[in-house]
C-alpha cells in the first residue's frame, strides 16, 4: 500500500470515528495511528507531528477535523516533495523500529 493511500485511508478512517458519534475508543485508535503514521513520515520534530499531536488530543469534532486537516497537509507535503509522482504508489512505510513512540520509516519499493 502507497504512503499517500495508507494517509488517504486514515483520513476516510476519521470521517467513520466522526460518523461513530466520537467513540472514544474508536477516536484513540485513529488517533495513534495517525500520529505514529505523520511521525514515521516526518519525524517527531516536523510541525504536522507537533501540531497534532497538540490539537487531537480528545474525541470532540475539532480534534478530529484538525487532525484531518494535518494528515492531508502531510499527504500534500509528501507528495510535493517526492522527486518522481509515478514511484508514490510504489512506496510505503515501514518502521525502522518496533518502538511506535520512536518510529523512524524507509521508504521501500514493493519487491
């Protein structure tokens, strides 16, 4: 799976957690995997990983609309800075550790 349809996919993920009425348990899940995705794609330091995880903290529609908003700056910035458009479906995420809280990514080519 590309890094642009796995972030797709989180943010379709959170229009079902919007729809679920905010299940808070629902919210969580979408919420690490988000945030451990934008971390793997920009580091623990970018912008989009601090603002996320500083505005989508809790299970309230602003929160999951910001962090929607976040995902999609994250998207956008990926695919403006990949040097060719065509390898994006080729690419995905894979964690340099087991470690989620410290996860750096390789982007790997589907062999």
């Amino acid at each position: 799976m590309s890094i642009e349809k796995q972030i797709d996919d989180l943010i379709e993920a959170g229009w079902y957690v919007l729809n679920s009425n905010l299940d808070p348990v629902a919210f969580q899940n979408w919420r690490n995997q988000a945030s451990d995705c934008i971390i793997a794609l920009l580091g623990p330091h970018h912008t989009y990983s601090e603002n996320f995880n500083s505005y989508v903290q809790y299970p309230d529609p602003k929160n999951l609309l910001a962090g929607s908003g976040i995902l999609t700056a994250a998207r956008d910035e990926m695919v403006k800075n990949c040097p060719d458009q065509h390898q994006l479906d080729n690419c995905r995420i894979l964690p340099a550790s087991s470690n989620k809280k410290n996860c750096e990514a390789l982007c790997t080519r589907w062999t």
